[in-house]
C-alpha cells in the first residue's frame, strides 16, 4: 500500500512548494480528475478565503471534502490553513488564504494535487 502526500503550493509571499501530509491512499492512484486520495471518487476542493483562522479575521482556509459511492462525505473532509502544520506561515488578518484555487496532477503521480494561493 502507498501513502499518498498532498502537495500544496502556496503562493503567499514566500511562494513555497510544501508536502502536507495527508489521508493514506488505500489504492493505486485513480488517475480520475479530482480524485485528491486516489479512492477512485472525485473529492470536492472548497475555498473560504474570509474565513476566521485561529482568532485571525479574514485568514482563510480551504477544506477538501471526499467522495464516495454514494457522492461527497462532509464526514470525511480535511480542514488547510496556515494554522496546519507544514504549511508556511501563519494565520493573519487579511491573509485571505484560498482566495485563489486549483488542481491538477502537478507531479505526474496519477493523485490529483491542490495548488492554492
């Protein structure tokens, strides 16, 4: 079994690629658009970029939201901010983190990466 890693770019102003790890993938990777675990369901990339972030007004977040045979689970999602470890920086008002999202296979694994600015 692999264990996946989420790449997240973030495009703040220090403009790091950064690993976060992520749910384990329990299969091969997909290669289904929007697949971001590899389950073989496309998984929903929600932005919130006025969010409220560790107290910090406007610091923003972006939630990935995972499919299954029966559509997007809101039970199983996971939370991204500058509040999570291994991304760079940390919450601030006006960061507006997620302000600007997308995806694509960044690395030519077959997982679907999020790239979020």
């Amino acid at each position: 079994m692999r264990k996946r890693t989420l790449l997240l770019a973030a495009t703040l102003t220090t403009g790091l690629l950064t690993a976060l790890p992520a749910t384990g993938a329990a299969a091969a990777p997909s290669g289904l658009a929007g697949d971001i675990n590899g389950d073989g369901y496309r998984d929903a990339v929600i932005t919130a970029p006025l969010a409220k972030v560790a107290g910090k007004s406007n610091a923003g977040y972006v939630a990935v939201v995972y499919g299954g045979a029966s559509g997007l689970d809101t039970t199983k999602r996971q939370i991204i901010s500058q509040d999570t470890a291994g991304i760079p920086g940390v919450p601030e008002s006006g960061d507006y983190f997620g302000d600007r999202a997308t995806t694509g296979d960044l690395d030519d694994d077959g997982y679907t990466d999020i790239v979020v600015g």
